[in-house]
C-alpha cells in the first residue's frame, strides 16, 4: 500500500474461524485474516455490544499480520445474543486471555476503538507483558463524565433534534435519570417495549458518530440484531461503571510505560470527548497521540482510516 495515501486495505475473508466455550453459556465466534505466520494482532470492537463486521479486518495489511477479531459476549455471531449474565469487562479480558492460549499466541498487539479502546486499555494494564503495541481510537475511560455527557447532558446541546428522537420512548418524569429509565426498557419482559429502546438507543449513535451525517452508519445501528445487542450490553455496562473503579484506567496508566502505542482521536468525535484522549496521553506520556482535525468518533472517517492503517503498518515495520 502506497504510504502517503493509506485507506484501509481490499476486503479479506478469514483463514480461520472459532466457535469457543467459555462460561456461562457463552459461545464466541472468532476469526483470523492475514497470514497465518503473521505478526499476531487482536481486533476489539466497540459498544460494548456492537460485533464485528467485515471493514474490521481492513486495517491490517494482510501480507504482514495475523489479525485475530472476535464478538464480544451476546453479540454479533457470538451467543446467546444480547445476554447480560456474565458480561463485564473483566469477563471479556479472560476471555481474550483464553483466546490467546487456544491460538498459542505469544503477545499481540491491539488494536480497539471507543469501547474497544476502553476494553484494550483494560486488557493491557492486567497484562502488560502479553501486549506488543497499542492502537486505540476514540477514547472511552468509562467515567460518569463522560456516560452522562452522551446519555444525560451535553451532546445533547449539539444534536437536540437527534435528541428528541433518544428521548421519545422515556416518560417526562423519568427524563432526570436516561440511563435508569433506559435499563428498565431494555430489561424489560416485553419483547416490543425493549426494540423501541434498543433502536432508540442505537440511533442516536448512529447519527451522532460522523462529522458529516452518514445514512449508511445510521441505517447499520437501526438494524434491530445490532441495536439490541448494543442497547442492552451498553446500557448494562454504563450503569455499572463498565466495571471499573473511578478513573482506573488513567490511575494504572503507569502499567502501560513500556508499551510503545498510538491514540488516535477525532478533533470533533461528540460521542467520546477529545478531553479523554488528552488525559491518557498525559497519564502515559510515551504513547503518541494523534489529532485527526476534520473528524468525529467513527473509525471509518477518512483521516482516522488513514491513521489507523499508518499505526498498524508503523508496527508491523518495528514487530516484524
């Protein structure tokens, strides 16, 4: 790929795919891209909830990597769908320990955007050593600040007419408290009440995750198999702080010294504030941040593509 000009890479279908037993019922879908005897690196997508989708595999030159990605607990291919027994965060960091024994993975690096990124910081601090490189994108420290920005107040102020829309299904005297209000929806036991939340929910990601509106982004978080998933698994972390203590991840950045890493952040990204990208560079000064000036949150807007593609080819220079 010409490196003054790096989009993602042509679509590639996997070498390899994994159904894994963990616990609880739980059954991941996982895939491989790339080579084989590639550098080995791991996929984390967003939501949580959200699943893999084939323009993942893209960011990874496939003549240099083998590129792990799988669904997350009760998402995408992975079941049972949208299920909230035994899904925190630290679950899933077992989880991709376990998937790194099972395909005699060393160390990886990896590579995860707004959840993801929260999910990779995660997995790096507990595990350092099994960790190569970091590439995180829009970053997403799970702090009441910033659930609250673009579930209770803030984004709101930017998208009221989008808001209107997320606010609909919640009753005028529920309206103090989104996030509570929402979780009764989506735990609900009628079928019919937690759809109107899920997609609810899911558009109003939708629509705010580009600069520019995007229909294609928009009519990909209607579609009800994703936005229930997304709804549910989403709104089950927020009101459990994802599981974290408060501001954990910058309190244990330290842990991250010795691991060379890139963040990536869309100057105007409303959905994951450039305020915590800035906070974890300055908490781990060693990683390189890069400001993308004319984009949002979504990982496939020009200049994030472009920047995301150069990491990963940077790396595999330095790792292979």
């Amino acid at each position: 790929m010409d490196s003054n000009d790096q989009t993602i890479y042509p679509p590639i279908e996997p070498f390899a795919t994994h159904a894994i037993s963990v616990d609880n019922g739980h059954r991941l879908h996982a895939e491989e891209c790339g080579r084989p005897d590639g550098i080995p690196a791991l996929f984390l997508h967003g939501g949580p909830g959200a699943g893999c989708e084939p323009a993942h595999r893209r960011f990874f030159d496939p003549a240099r990597y083998r590129a792990v990605l799988f669904d997350q607990r009760g998402c995408g291919r992975s079941t049972p769908h949208a299920s909230l027994t035994a899904n925190t965060t630290w679950d899933l960091v077992s989880d991709i320990e376990l998937i790194r024994q099972q395909l005699g993975i060393e160390r990886w690096l990896v590579f995860g955007g707004s959840w993801g990124s929260t999910l990779a910081l995660s997995y790096a601090e507990a595990h350092p050593e099994r960790v190569s490189a970091l590439v995180v994108r829009g970053i997403f420290l799970c702090r009441d600040e910033e659930i609250r920005w673009f579930y209770q107040e803030g984004a709101s102020w930017v998208y009221p007419d989008h808001w209107q829309d997320y606010l609909a299904p919640i009753p005028e005297t529920e309206r103090g408290d989104l996030l509570s209000a929402y979780h009764k929806r989506l735990t609900s036991e009628d079928a019919q009440v937690r759809m109107e939340a899920a997609r609810a929910w899911s558009i109003w990601e939708g629509r705010t995750a580009t600069l520019l509106g995007n229909p294609q982004v928009e009519a990909h978080f209607a579609d009800p198999h994703v936005a229930l998933s997304l709804a549910r698994i989403e709104c089950h972390y927020f009101m459990n702080q994802a599981f974290l203590a408060p501001s954990q991840l910058l309190r244990d950045a330290h842990r991250l010294a010795a691991i060379p890493g890139i963040i990536v952040q869309g100057r105007y990204d409303l959905i994951c504030p450039m305020r915590s990208a800035w906070e974890l560079h300055l908490a781990w000064p060693t990683a390189e941040l890069q400001v993308i000036p004319d984009a949002g949150h979504s990982a496939f807007e020009l200049g994030i593509q472009r920047a995301l593609v150069a990491a990963t080819d940077r790396f595999a220079q330095a790792l292979g």
